[in-house]
C-alpha cells in the first residue's frame, strides 16, 4: 500500500469498478487463439522489441531473489508442450515480499506497459496456464521453503509453502503418522498448482477434491497485498484464490488437513464388458459405507496385447480362469479400487474387502489384485514418468482434454464417444469415475456440472513424435466437445481452456459475476495468470 496506484484505487474505486466490469466484459485476450491451431506446436513467440526498457526498471528493485532476462524459454514450456508463450523475465524470488514488490512494481508501471505475472508451480498446466507473453514469469521453484510445520493434535494439519511438491508433503507427513487425505494421482506437482484447479483423484469421492481440504492460505493478490484467508477470514478471498486459476492471488503458504496414514494398500482391478453394469457398480462404491479408500476406473477400446498391457504388475486370483479371459474385440471397463491397511489387520481387511467385491458385477475370471505400500501407491505415475522420460517420451505434446460429466447423463456419453468418436485409446488411458458433489464445497471458484454425483473422464493423450497425432488428437477432442454441446449433456471441462470470453462466461454460469466480481477485488489491473486467457490486462486511468 502507499503507493501512486494504490492510492489511485482507492480514491476511485467507484469509478474504476464500474469501467473495469465494462473493460473485462468486453475484451477478448491478446493472442486468444494462439493455441488453438493444432500447427502451433513448435511456434514460440518472442518478446516486444518495445519492451526492452523493462529490464532495467526491474534492476531498481532490492530483492532476495534475482530476476533473469536471458535465456528464458524454459518458462515458455509445459507439460503440455503445445503453447510457447517467452516472457520478458524470470523473477527467482527467494521470499514473499520478492513477489508483493514485484507485482507493486507492475502496478505502478501499469500506465506505461501491458505487463502481467504468471507464477510457474512446476509447469504441468497443457495449454501455456503458467505462461505470461511478454510478462514476468515467477518461477516458484526457488521461493525459500522454509520446514514444514505439522500440528499433530486432534485435527491435525501441515503448514507448506505454495511451491512445495505433493510428493514432499507425503514424505514428510509420513514421519507423523499422518498424511493428506485427497490427492492427485501424480504427486510431484505443487501445492499452489494444484489448489489452483482443484486437485482431483479416487479419493475425492469420500474427501472432496484437495481444494476441500485447506484450512488457510496465505495470498499475494494482484494488489501485490500479503494476506491470511480462510474459512473465518477474508472467506471471500480464500474461497475465491480455490479452484481461482490463479485469478486472485499467489499462494504462498497452505494449511493443509491431515489425517491417519496406513502403511500398505491392496489394489485391485476387475473389468467389465457393459459400461452400465460398470459404472453402476462405481456409483454404488461411492456411495457405501466402510467402501474402498479409492475408486477411479478407466476405458479400454481396441487395445493390443491386452492382458499383458493393463495389469503388468498384478496377480490375477484364478491364473487359469483368467488366461481363458478373451475380451472378443469389445471394448472392456477396468474399475480400480483400493483399501489403505495395516499389516497386523490384513484379516479384517480380507474380509472387508470379500464382502465389497461379493457386491459387485465383475466378469469373474477377471479379477486381479497387488499389495504394495502406500507410498508406492500413492507415487505410481512416477514409475511411468521415469520410464517414458528415459525413452524421450515425457516431453512430448499433451493434448489433454478432462471433462466433467452428470450422472444423469454419463450412458449417453459413453455410447456417443467410446467407440464412435474414440476409435482407440493407443495414444494414452482414459480415466472415467464418479465422485459425490456432496462432499465438495460449493463457496469455491471450481465449477462442475449441477449434480450429486458427477464423473470426471480424463483423456491422457500423447502425440508421438514424427506422427499427425497432434493433430489428430486435438480435431479427436474437438469432436468429443461437439458431441457434449450438441447432446447437451451439461458436461464442464475440467483444467479448463477456451478461446473467448463468451466461453469462459458459459462455463462459469451462475459463478461468472462472482469470478468478475472478486477479479475486480483483488486483481483490478487483470495482471495475475494471463495464460489463463480469462480477463485481458487492464489499463489504468490517469
Ligand atoms: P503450473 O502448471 O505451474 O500452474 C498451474 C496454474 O496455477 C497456472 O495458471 C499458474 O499460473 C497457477 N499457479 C501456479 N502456482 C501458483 C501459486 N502458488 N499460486 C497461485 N497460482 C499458481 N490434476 C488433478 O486434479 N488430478 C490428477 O490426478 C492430475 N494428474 C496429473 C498428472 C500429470 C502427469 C500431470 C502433468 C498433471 C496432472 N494433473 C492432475 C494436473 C495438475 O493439477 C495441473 O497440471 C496443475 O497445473 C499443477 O501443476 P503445477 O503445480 O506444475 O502448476
């Protein structure tokens, strides 16, 4: 506070407002459909030649961290290697009042630059999200972390710091006896990355997504203001930055609930042949008591070498039932469940878990189970991320599409795209699961489908080098989206991307005046995650 921009705000809040709903309103991002073309996979865009005043105006500041101006094409990648958007520098800040003065300083040169600030968790966003054309990247990564503080009385929680990893979390969590209850199925992303979105796996049915699992956040708003929030304080902030897309501020800490971890899982996998006879069997898990402590799923359509492919590391329970298994072309369902265990309980365990499975309408002779610690469990894509980056593949384009689909209408949508738009799914697993809404809080800016229980489908599609998959995948989604709006399933994209904002406003419906309304709050200058393409930056009036 204090400074020409703030007092600025304050005397004409009024004023401003009012022109800010009109601006953001009406504009269309700069370079909205830079991603969009499926040929845009190797374009990078440099920086303005007008901007090379910047640097030197960032040089003024005293900092902890530094700022980089070369070499920044690391911070114009992610994971999904489609959008290359270079900035005009790298802020490596080493504390939170690193990243308050620089976004204070953006604010005070709002009259004279188009600046804007994108923190970068660890780059996993698909479509250039943690990117900011020709603005300031701020690589979380180097922000001091300092331990991690972990309250182990009756409601237990840990205090990280936004750029700390899942993965780290678990590590440290684990020496308590405790852990996170909700996760996402890869853990080496960040705590800020993921509360951004939601944070969504087969836990979530029982615990909501990670974002329903925070007591407290500390902020960065685009006021460049540090603040506490959470349920008691400053709500409106705190409920807005959840699930916000990094709309209202830069997570700097969390506190995060914690609960009883055990030490080992027992993982199984059936299939099915008939997708209604496979996801009533999913919505009935979700909905028991004493149920697994996991439940996803996913499709498998014309795969080769199947049996070999999907339960590489599992035991079927009747080897000879199951080497007569033959799926006849069909296209087959896997649910996966899983129950969290302590070895000297295993009895109780087996009996729990003959009792769900006695529930269930799986093909019998498909049956197929693993025992591995609950770490291995929980780190399992890492397996693949190791073996796919030691053959080049992790780098590859990542044309991602997650949807959110009602129960109400899921039958349809199975019928219309297993097998009629989705011919195969050689490119990558589909994940499909039902989670119950009720479990979720509905104060956060997360949008989903207007439903109890609601199926996350997620499309985990790779392009393979020297192929047109890009291009195939990306005109594949496109159908698929087509198909939900046509069909008019109520579906909601998930990690969303979209070109206009007309889109954006559908997809937040009843929520968008709220969205625009905390924008106008806490990022009045529409400076914070540009890559969102949400807002467009606004001018200051002078
Ligand atoms: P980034 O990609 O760096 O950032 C994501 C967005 O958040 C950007 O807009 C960025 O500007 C903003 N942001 C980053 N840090 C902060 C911060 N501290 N404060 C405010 N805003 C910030 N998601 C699920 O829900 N469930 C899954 O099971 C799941 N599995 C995944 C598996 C893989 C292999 C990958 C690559 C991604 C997966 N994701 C999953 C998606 C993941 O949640 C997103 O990629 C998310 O963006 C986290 O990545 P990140 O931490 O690198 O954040």
């Amino acid at each position: 506070m204090g400074s020409p921009v703030c007092g600025f705000l304050k005397q004409n809040n009024i004023i401003f407002l009012r022109f800010f709903a009109i601006l953001v309103l009406s504009c269309i991002p700069d370079g909205t459909n830079l991603c969009s073309n499926p040929s845009f996979d190797t374009l990078t865009i440099p920086p303005h030649s007008s901007s090379s005043s910047i640097p030197s105006s960032f040089k003024t500041l005293t900092l902890d961290g530094y700022f980089s101006f070369e070499n920044l094409k690391h911070a114009a990648k992610d994971f999904g290697n489609i959008c290359h958007y270079l900035p005009i520098a790298v802020l490596h800040p080493k504390s939170v009042s690193d990243i308050s003065s620089t976004i204070k300083h953006i604010l005070y040169m709002s009259s004279v630059t188009k600046l804007t600030v994108a923190a970068r968790g660890r780059g996993h966003s698909l479509q250039g999200q943690a990117q900011a054309y020709q603005g300031v990247v701020i690589n979380m990564e180097s922000l001091d972390r300092p331990s991690m503080y972990i309250e182990n009385g009756e409601v237990p929680y840990v205090d990280v710091s936004g750029s700390e990893l899942w993965i780290n979390i678990l590590h440290e969590t684990l020496k308590y006896g405790l852990s996170p209850k909700s996760w996402t199925d890869y853990l080496h992303l960040t705590v800020g990355g993921t509360l951004s979105n939601a944070g969504i796996s087969g836990q979530a049915f029982r615990h909501g997504p990670q974002i329903d699992n925070v007591y407290q956040l500390e902020v960065v708003t685009g006021r460049g203001e540090v603040v506490t929030c959470s349920d008691k304080e400053n709500a409106d902030l705190f409920y807005g930055v959840l699930g916000g897309l990094g709309q209202f501020g830069i997570i700097t800490r969390a506190r995060i609930s914690l609960g009883p971890a055990e030490k080992m899982v027992k993982w199984i996998r059936v299939l099915y042949s008939e997708f209604s006879t496979f996801s009533n069997d999913q919505e009935h898990l979700i909905s028991s008591n004493n149920s697994f402590d996991y439940i996803e799923g996913f499709v498998m359509i014309n795969r080769t070498g199947l049996l070999n492919n999907w339960r590489s590391s599992f035991n079927p329970k009747d080897p000879i039932q199951a080497s007569q298994f033959s799926s006849d072309g069909k296209i087959l369902y896997c649910l996966e469940m899983v129950k969290y265990f302590n070895p000297e309980k295993i009895d109780v365990l087996n009996q729990d878990i003959e009792k769900l499975l006695s529930e269930l309408n799986y093909i019998p002779s498909t049956l197929f189970l693993s025992e591995v610690s609950y770490v291995e469990f929980l780190d399992r894509v890492h397996l693949s991320e190791i073996k796919l980056r030691s053959k080049g593949l992790w780098e590859v384009p990542h044309p991602w599409l997650n949807l959110l689909i009602p129960k109400s209408r899921i039958l349809d949508f199975a019928e219309g795209v297993f097998g009629n738009i989705v011919k195969d799914n050689n490119n990558g697993p589909i994940l499909i699961y039902p989670v119950n809404k009720a479990k979720w809080n509905n104060r956060t800016s997360m949008v989903t489908p207007e439903e109890d229980i609601i199926y996350l489908v997620a499309f985990l599609s790779s392009a393979l080098p020297g192929t047109d998959g890009l291009e195939h995948i990306m005109t594949q989604n496109q159908h698929i989206l087509d198909f939900c709006a046509k069909a008019q399933l109520g579906a909601k994209q998930y990690l969303p991307h979209y070109h206009t904002q007309d889109e954006w406003q559908a997809h937040f419906g009843t929520q968008w005046e709220t969205f625009v309304q905390r924008k106008s709050a806490y990022d009045p200058l529409a400076i914070l995650a540009p890559g969102q393409r949400i807002f467009q930056k606004a001018i200051s009036i002078t």
